[in-house]
C-alpha cells in the first residue's frame, strides 16, 4: 500500500481547482492519513493509540468490517464531494466511520433522487437510494467538513 502521502499527492493531481478547494476544506488529507493508519495497523493497534480509544471494543465485527471499507473508499478520494458519495455503509456506519477520526455529526441533509452520481453501481438505478449529506464537527477543534453517503435500499440507518 502506499503512503498516505502519496496517495493525497496522487488524488490532487485529478482535481480541478473547485475540487482541490473541497479537498483542503473538508480535511481529506487529514482524514485520508487517519484512515490510511486504521487500514495499516488494524483496529486493535489504532485502539491502543487512539485518545479516545476507537473504535469502540463494543462495535461489531460487522460494522468494523464496514468502516474498513469506507477508509478503502477514502483512500480512492470518495466522499468529500456528492458526485463520488462513500457507498454500501448504513447511515449509523458512516457515522461510525467519522466517530473513528474524532468527528460528530452536526447536520444530515437527505436527496432521494436528482443527483449526480459517477459510480457505476450506484448509476444503475437510484430508485431507493438516499443521498445523504452530513456536515460533521471534530470534537477537539470544531472544525466543520461535509461528506457524502449513498445509502442504498440494501443498506438501512438501523441496520
């Protein structure tokens, strides 16, 4: 795998000037080295060094095998901008899935249909699918960033 360095450099080089700007102002490169860490040393390891000591012992395997897939999609620049949503995580996964780098979530805008998306699967057909646009708050400085997760009519906020 490479370094989360690298993999920052290489997703700049592919966005436009308005995308760079969503990039910094949502803290991708922040984001994307944390999750890059967590997909590095696992989750026990991340735990141990963590303050706050996420994820959670409690959370199941099932959702930390979700969070892994959302870092994954991190790493290939999904979900800072709607047009490349996080996809495949239940709302309370995605949530989680913040949790994990110290964000909560402060506001959710949901779009059931009308928007532009750019990945296969999900172009299919949006006929259950939300668009969910959360604005999340890190719970040590404040910051603000907004990401996207499609949540599809497989994938449930309870399940």
């Amino acid at each position: 795998m490479k370094n989360s360095m690298d993999i920052i450099d290489d997703l700049m080089d592919t966005l436009n000037e308005e995308e760079s700007k969503l990039f910094e102002s949502n803290r991708a490169p922040y984001i994307i080295t944390k999750a890059h860490h967590y997909l590095t040393v696992g989750p026990e390891n991340y735990r141990s060094k963590d303050a706050f000591k996420l994820p959670n012992v409690n959370w199941s395997t099932s959702e930390l095998k979700q969070i892994e897939s959302g870092c994954k999609q991190i790493l290939l620049g999904a979900g800072f901008r709607k047009e490349q949503p996080i996809q495949h995580l239940s709302i309370r996964e995605f949530y989680l899935l913040f949790k994990l780098f110290h964000f909560k979530p402060v506001k959710q805008k949901t779009k059931v249909s009308g928007f532009p998306l750019s990945l296969d699967s999900a172009m299919k057909s949006n006929k259950g699918n939300m668009l969910d646009e959360i604005t999340f708050e890190h719970i040590m400085d404040g910051s603000n960033v907004t990401y996207y997760n499609l949540v599809t009519k497989n994938k449930t906020a309870y399940k």
